[in-house]
C-alpha cells in the first residue's frame, strides 16, 4: 500500500503546564479552551469550550447538528460519570423512506444501500441531534463559568469565518459533490463553484447568530424554543421527519462509566454502546498473553494485533453487522490543575455529515440515521425515536488510586479503539510518556482479515507480524488517515504537571497551555486575507 508514499518525518511535543492542558483536532479550539482555564474555569468548561469553538473551525467533523459521549472524572468525587448525547432517531421514521437499492454499494457503516443514498446524504440522513443537550449538561452539572462565557470563543471564530488552508480545502474537495446537492452548503462551502483558496475565508452564514441566541436563550431554546422552531421548520421543508416533538422529546443520559482494569490502572470509558467493551475485552486479551520483560518488538504488536481481532471479532457478532468503515469525528481531551479530566468525543458522522446546512440557522447537520440498519429484524434496525447503539466512539479516562492519570480518544470509525488501546497500552505496559506513545508508530486490527502496520515499526516487526496474518503495509499520513487521529492529555499526581498533544500527523492539531483567547488569524478587513497576529 503506501509504505513509502511521504519522504519526511513528522513528530509532535507535548504541551506541558502545571495550571491544565486542553488537546484538540484543531489548534484554535484547543485555545478556546483552555483560555477557559486561564478564565478560572475547570477542565469541564474548557473541554466543552473547545467542542463549541470546532463547529466553526473543524466543521466537517462535529458541531452543533452532531452527537457523542462525555467521560468526565471529578477530582472531588473521584468518579467517572458519562454524559450520553447519541442522536435520535425521529418518532415518524419509517422503512419505507429508505427502500434498498440492491445495485448500490453497502454504507460507510457496512449497511445495505439505499435508493439516492437518502440514509447517508439529505435531510433523511439526519438524527435529533444531542450535543447541544450533552454538552450544556455536562457544563451545568460538572463545570464553573455560565454557558455565555463558554460560548464567546466559539461566537468570536465564527463571526470571524472559517479560516481556509490547504487542508480546508482538501476536506472541502473530498465532499465536494454531496455539498453541491444542498444549496446553503453550497453557498458556504463552495463559494465560487469550488473548494476555497488557501488564505481565504469562508463565512458561516447564519451560525453566529445561532450561537449568540444559544448564549442568550440556553440549551433549551434549541430543543424547546425560538431555535427549536427555526430547526424544525428547516428540517421539515427539507423532507426530514423530524419536528419540534422530537426536539422536546430529546435527553441527554447520565450515567456510570464502564470500567476496565490494566496494571493496576482503572479504564473508565463511555459505556455498553460505545467502543469501550471492545477496549476492555482487548485488555483483558494483552493482560492474559503479553510478557512485558520482552519490551516493545515483534511479539508484543502480534499480541496488541491478537486482542484487537478478538475484540472486533465479539463486536461483529454481537451487532450482525460484518464491517464498518470510514467515519470523521472529533476528539478532545481536558485536565486542569485540581486533576478534573475530561475525555470527549462527537461527530456529525461522515465528512461534513449529511452535507445539509439548515439555512435559517447556519447549522452543519449529521447523518446518523446512516448508524442504524434500513432493513427490520437486526440489533440496529431503524425504530421511532431510536439512539445510537453501536459507536466506535471510545473516550477513555486511566485512574489509579482515586487520580486520573491520563484522558485519550481519537476520530476515524474503526481505527478509534486500536489508537486508543494502543496509546494507552504503550504508556501502562511499558512505561512511555504520553509524548512517546502519541508519536510511536501503530497497528491496525479489526478482524478484517488482515492487520494494518506502519512500516516505521521496523523489519522485525513487519516480518513476524507477515508469518500470522496478510499485511496491510502503510505509513502514517495526514490523508488517508489510517491510524485514527487521538488527543490526549495526562497528569503527574505527585508534581502536578499536565501534558496535552495530538495526533503527529494532524497539521492543524494540537494543545494549548491556559492563555487569554484571541484568533491565531484574523481577517484583513480590507483585503479579506487571512493576517497572523
């Protein structure tokens, strides 16, 4: 495959500070995160600042119109608790809006097709989406500043516009023919015909204006009021099903996390619809079978690879669903300095979701209805107001002792559980920092038949891995992302120093160290260009 496709080396620090760290996908957010930290704020206002600030930055992978999971611990409680905010399916849905296509090819989720692709692209892709709901919970239970506070980044970088570089761009082309389809995506997204130029900006239509009336009217107001009417009115003019009672009738869930066991280090994850039981059952797998006085070689990655095929393996049987590919998510990862840590994962689902933009409110919306089987009688078959029950979605939260340790999640459907198992792994069974797990090379396995490999992993590696199972041979790119892209934050209990980093291969990635908040780059008020400050 692509073993020697890129000629040049590419490694991430780590962002180091005693008062927090905030990692992200995009730089800008994780900025407006942790300027929330420099605020007075805890790892929870920052974590959900920086989930706000991507719908403006990132948004063909998250946003408002999208959904996830929340694993927070609380440095005072010393608990995990999950906060649940999957998309819902429509009280209205029905089979028959989704007649089967027997020519075209099965979903990104491994599903049978669909005539005109209605699951996937259009407004009966979309779910009720949950991360308004779940992010303003988990601000109002866990966290310190008021929603308006929060939100002031986010509104600042929207109002600004989408900032385009060279990977806008790429993102914008890779979806560039569903975009077209819908005329306010297509007016945002695809000014002049095309994907933007680099150094050029993008204005998010309505979105800052929803924004501010968010900060003004509350989460409720996008579920019950003023822009719960705005949405529905949109949805349904689109061919949605969804309408204000769906809107009402959303919650976001509460809940313990499901916890595994590593080294004497608690794994607290998001729970049973999630990729955690997967995480937790490959752990068990590396606890039984991995000889660590070995160190880190060839039969330590056979094993890693041995626990994810069994993991993904149990998966696939439990769900009757054969694969699952593809997928563009978000993770970010929170600590601040009292060990509050916060791991959060949402998504609109594919690249740029159901490339719908609802026009009255500026809103990205998902394509989660494409999560759910369009034919009855299987574990995910579409039902009324369904939520999301199998995800690959796995922020994960390590304790020892009543202390969390370290907070990692990742984007990239199938490939989030390896990454994380991976990083995890690498920091619990050999020791490394969370610098040297992000930027060690990874597997891929996920009972495909073959098993992916960096090639930076080195001959032996690749040899032994050759003698169990076909290869996969690909390095780590920026596109196609074949390893997932984590974020990750971590503490020392005894110094108190914090650590943040992204994925390597992630341009615009990174952490951020508390800060006041201003845009990295602004627009030239004359010109229209982008200026750096």
């Amino acid at each position: 495959m692509n073993r020697s496709v890129e000629q040049w080396a590419v490694s991430k620090r780590a962002v180091a500070s005693e008062a927090g760290v905030v990692a992200a996908q995009h730089h800008e957010a994780a900025r407006a995160g942790a300027a929330m930290l420099h605020a007075g704020g805890n790892a929870i206002d920052a974590a959900v600042a920086t989930a706000f600030a991507l719908c403006a930055v990132e948004p063909w992978m998250c946003g408002l119109g999208g959904s996830g999971y929340m694993v927070v611990w609380s440095a005072a409680e010393r608990t995990a608790r999950v906060i649940d905010f999957q998309g819902m399916l429509p009280a209205a849905i029905t089979f028959d809006d989704y007649p089967l296509d027997p020519d075209g090819p099965d979903s990104l989720m491994g599903f049978p097709a669909v005539v005109d692709r209605q699951h996937v692209v259009g407004y009966r892709s979309i779910t009720v989406p949950g991360a308004v709901k779940g992010l303003s919970h988990a601000l109002g239970r866990f966290g310190t500043l008021g929603l308006d506070t929060i939100l002031s980044p986010a509104i600042t970088l929207a109002d600004r516009g989408l900032a385009a570089d060279w990977f806008t761009t790429l993102q914008v082309s890779l979806a560039m023919a569903d975009l077209a389809r819908d005329p306010a995506a297509r007016a945002v997204y695809l000014p002049d015909g095309g994907p933007p130029r680099p150094e050029s900006f993008l204005a998010l239509g309505a979105l800052p204006d929803t924004l501010r009336a968010l900060a003004d009217g509350g989460a409720e107001s996008f579920y019950r009021g003023a822009l719960a009417e705005r949405l529905a009115a949109d949805l349904q003019a689109g061919g949605s099903r969804i309408d204000e009672g769906d809107l009402a009738a959303y919650e976001a869930l509460e809940h313990g996390a499901l916890t595994g066991e590593h080294r004497s280090v608690a794994l607290h994850t998001a729970g049973p619809t999630s990729g955690g039981p997967r995480l937790v059952e490959a752990f068990g797998h590396i606890a039984a079978h991995l000889d660590t006085a070995k160190g880190i070689g060839p039969e330590s990655w056979a094993v890693y690879a041995d626990a994810l095929d069994a993991a993904w393996r149990s998966h696939n049987i439990a769900i009757g669903r054969a694969k699952e590919v593809g997928g563009c998510t978000s993770h970010m990862s929170a600590v601040d300095a009292e060990g509050n840590m916060v791991a959060l994962t949402y998504t609109l689902l594919n690249r740029f979701g159901s490339c719908v933009v609802l026009p009255s409110t500026g809103i990205l919306m998902n394509n989660s209805v494409s999560y759910f089987d369009p034919r009855p009688g299987y574990p995910t078959s579409m039902a009324g107001h369904k939520r999301i029950n199998a995800s690959n979605m796995c922020p994960t939260i390590a304790e020892r002792d009543g202390k969390a340790l370290f907070a990692v999640g990742a984007s990239g459907a199938n490939q989030i559980m390896p990454a994380v198992l991976q990083v995890a792994a690498l920091m619990l069974d050999f020791g490394l920092t969370l610098e040297e797990a992000f930027n060690h090379p990874r597997i891929d396995a996920t009972d495909r038949g073959s098993v992916r490999v960096d090639p930076a992993l080195g001959e032996a590696v690749l040899a032994h891995l050759a003698t169990r199972s076909p290869l996969e041979v690909a390095q780590r790119l920026v596109f196609p992302k074949l390893y997932a892209c984590p974020s990750g934050v971590s503490r020392d209990p005894a110094s108190g120093l914090c650590h943040g980093i992204n994925d390597p291969s992630q341009p615009i990635g990174g952490a951020a160290a508390p800060a006041p908040f201003a845009p990295r780059v602004e627009r030239d008020p004359a010109a229209g260009a982008l200026v750096r400050p």
